[in-house]
C-alpha cells in the first residue's frame, strides 16, 4: 500500500502532467445536434441592435449594423435553414428559420456569459468565407473559426446545403463568443453550451498550494519516523 505523502507526490505529479492547452474539436452537419445540456434561441430579445440578456446565462451585444432580426432581406441577411436539430430549442420547423435569430452584418455580435464554458454549439446560417467566431476568455483568444472550419468549400448558400449545426468541444474555459464578418454574409441561432466542469486544468496558485502542502505533509511523515526511531 502506498503511503501518504508517496500517493500524495503521485496526485501532484500527475497535475502537473495534464496538458495546459487543449485542442479544440469541430463537427459540423446539416442535420447535427446540440450536445447541450444549456440552449438559448434569443426570442426574447427585441428585433433591432439594443441586445439584452437570455436565458439569463448570455448577454447579447452588437457592434456595426449586428442586430436580431427575422426573415430575409435581400443583400442583408437570409434565415438558418433548421434540419430538425431546433427541436431543443422549442422549434419544429425543417426549413428556414421561423424565429429571431442574430445576425452580424457588417459589424458583430458578443455573447457574454456568466461563467466560463469549455463546449459551443451552434446553428450556423449559410457559411461562409467571410465568417469568423473567435471564442475569448476576458481579452485572451482561446481559438478562432472561419467558415472555412464549418465547409471548406464554404460559398453562402442559404438554402439546406448552406447551414450546419457546428459544436465545439474540448476547449479550454472562454467567456464570450464573438462572430464577425466582413462582408452581410454570417447569421446563426439556437446556440448551446454549457459551463466549465470539474476537474478542469488546475490553475497556477491552486497546484502552487498543493505543492506546499506535500512539502509540509512530507515533513510531518518524516518528523514521526524520527520520533519513533528515537524511542
């Protein structure tokens, strides 16, 4: 049986053999869906830039002509197409998305959250080339994705060939989500997530402390071996 401060030296060693980085994991399908457990459809949000919270876990904000809209407009914005993958979010449609939905224009959209998450999924209207989703912790980048990720022969088609249900896994802790574009060209909606889990990657005072404590555990073990061995 391994002793005390042996199996205590083998937890800390093995902390500090977790990787400080992950590598995040894309899967895009048309017919795709949510890994959850959370979802947020922004419907009660106002059409228009004013923004707002959801869900309450999001706040939502825009920069440039970024706003919630419905519907389609020529040259501006065309709705996801849902394959079935919105039954999660209360809607049934297979089709063009019937409900308010985020656009970036030419400008883009933050999602806030209140805690971090290492998981996104999302419904990612007509793909393209101009899109980009770049996932933050407070000022930090955490990892960036293009259409390009989603469809490597991404063109903006906005019919059943052109959205996907993209989830993203295997991140490391981010607190917002910001989709951009440079062009009228990114929409998405019905986006899921979930918050930062036990176990996650120790940060550097926690495994600081831990080292302290086995130093002192170490000493004590080894003060009541010379104890005894004086008796």
């Amino acid at each position: 049986m391994l002793s005390r401060s042996t199996l205590c030296a083998s937890l800390f060693l093995a902390a500090l053999a977790v990787p400080a980085s992950a590598a995040p994991i894309l899967t895009a399908s048309q017919s795709g869906m949510p890994l959850g457990p959370y979802y947020a459809n922004f419907n009660n949000l106002p059409l228009g830039g004013a923004g707002g919270v959801t869900n309450p876990d999001i706040t939502v904000s825009f920069t440039g002509d970024a706003k919630v809209v419905t519907g389609f407009l020529s040259g501006q914005y065309a709705a996801p197409y849902v394959n079935g993958n919105g039954l999660p979010f209360g809607d049934p449609t297979t089709g063009p998305d019937l409900t308010r939905y985020l656009s970036t224009g030419i400008g883009s959209v933050t999602l806030a959250f209140t805690l971090p998450q290492t998981y996104l999924g999302v419904l990612w209207g007509s793909a393209d080339l101009y899109d980009t989703l770049s996932l933050d912790d407070g000022s930090t980048l955490i990892a960036s994705f293009t259409g390009a990720d989603v469809n490597a022969a991404a063109n903006g088609d906005q019919g059943i060939n052109g959205s996907y249900y993209v989830n993203i896994s295997n991140l490391n802790p981010f607190t917002k989500a910001v989709f951009t574009s440079s062009s009228y060209a990114f929409e998405f909606d019905n986006v899921s997530y979930n918050v930062d889990p036990p176990g996650a990657v120790p940060e550097p005072l926690t495994l600081s402390l831990f080292a302290a404590g086995l130093l002192g555990l170490t000493m004590m073990t080894r003060r009541r071996k010379l104890a005894l061995a004086s008796i």
